[in-house]
C-alpha cells in the first residue's frame, strides 16, 4: 500500500519541480557541513517541541534522546542513502507513524521547515554564495518532497480509514467535499480578488 501511495504521489509531480541526480550529489557533498551542526539542529528542533505545551504533550516521559537519536538517524540516512522509490517509501512510513501518534501536517511540515531555517542561516552565513544556492536549492526540493508525501499520505490514509469504515469510496468523498467546498467558497466571496 505504501509502494502505492508513494508512486502515485510522485507521479503527480511535474519533473521540473522534482529532486534531481545532481541535487542529490550536492547534498551528499555537503553531509559533513550538516553534519557538524547537526547535534545544534537538533538540540534547537526538539527545544521547540519540548518547550510548547500542545507538541510536548504528545511525548512519553523520558523520550526526548530516543526522538533525538531518530531525527539524527533520518538526517545520516537522507544525506547517505540512495535516494530511490525505497527512500521515498520510507518517508510515506515515517508520516505514517507520526499520524499514529496524533501529530498533524501542520506541525510536521512547519517543523521540517524550521529545520531549513536553521540550514539557511548556517549555509549562508559559511559557505561561498557560488555553492550555497545549489545546496539550498536541493535541501528545498528534497525537504518540499518530503512534505508532500507527508501531507498526501495523510490524506490517502484518511480516505483509506473511510472507506474501510463505511464503503465510502474515494470518488464519493471526493464529491461530498466537493459540496462542502462549494458552500464555503460562496459564504467567502468577500476574500475573492
Ligand atoms: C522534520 C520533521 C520530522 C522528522 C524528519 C521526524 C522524523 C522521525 C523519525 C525518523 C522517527 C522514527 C520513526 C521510526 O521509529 O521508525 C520519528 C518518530 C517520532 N517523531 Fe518525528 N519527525 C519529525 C517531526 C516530528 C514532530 C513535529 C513531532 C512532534 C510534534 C514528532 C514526534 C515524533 C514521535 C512522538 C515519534 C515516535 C513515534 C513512535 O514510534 O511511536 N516528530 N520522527
């Protein structure tokens, strides 16, 4: 099912927005500058979750190095790993498992970027403006991939949970929010430019 999910996710989008080889190589070559900081990553990402009431709540009591040790873990593989359909079936994974501890797209995706914000500052500030694009450039096509299969993901578990539940296929829902969108679009028409 996450073989599916995956391939279909990728495949809506247009190549020219896509990760590329050569992103990928850039990446890779700048492991060891985020590597270097990664520990300084880390220690800022998880003083967020950990210092604001609603995203602390969802940890257990003393799991803040085990959450520690897995985001290292995700950021070694991603700067060493292929980058292929079986990296990317792991990402529809790890989404998965955050859904299953109740953590929500809004929180996933902002973090992630947070965690950009962080490699912005650092590469801008350090490295030659002549490799600092490309490395950027390749963070926020793989990072914005990433979100993608997160939020996407999410949304094809949902439809999934439905239509186990009820019969409720996809092409139903998809018109009974249809529906809903129609009625909201014409109750807002004040913000329509
Ligand atoms: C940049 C965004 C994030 C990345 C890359 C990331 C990565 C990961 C990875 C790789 C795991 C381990 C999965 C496994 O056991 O196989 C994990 C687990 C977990 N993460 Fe995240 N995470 C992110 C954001 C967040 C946020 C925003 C929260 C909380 C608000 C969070 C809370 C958790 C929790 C509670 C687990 C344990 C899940 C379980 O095994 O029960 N993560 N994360």
């Amino acid at each position: 099912m996450l073989t599916e999910i995956t391939q279909e996710i990728l495949a809506d989008l247009p190549d020219s927005v896509k990760l590329r080889q050569t992103d990928i190589e850039t990446l890779q070559g700048a492991r060891g500058f985020i590597f270097d900081r990664l520990d300084l990553i880390t220690t800022s990402f998880y003083d967020i979750l950990f210092g604001f009431e609603k995203t602390e709540a969802v940890f257990r009591e003393g799991e803040r190095s085990a959450r520690e040790a897995s985001f290292k873990h995700w950021v070694e593989l991603t700067l060493t790993k292929e980058i292929n359909q079986e990296y990317w079936e792991w990402q529809a994974y790890v989404g998965l498992i955050h859904v299953k501890r109740g953590i929500k797209n809004d929180i996933f995706v902002r973090m992630l970027n947070y965690v950009t914000e962080l490699l912005v500052a650092e590469v801008v500030n350090n490295v030659p403006k002549e490799q600092a694009v490309p490395i950027l450039i390749a963070w926020l096509r793989l990072s914005s991939t990433v979100s993608a299969l997160i939020v996407q993901g999410y949304e094809q578990f949902y439809h999934q949970a439905i239509e186990g539940m009820t019969g409720i296929d996809e092409t139903l829902l998809d018109r009974l929010v249809a529906v809903q969108i129609d009625d909201m679009v014409a109750a807002n028409q004040q913000y329509r430019m």
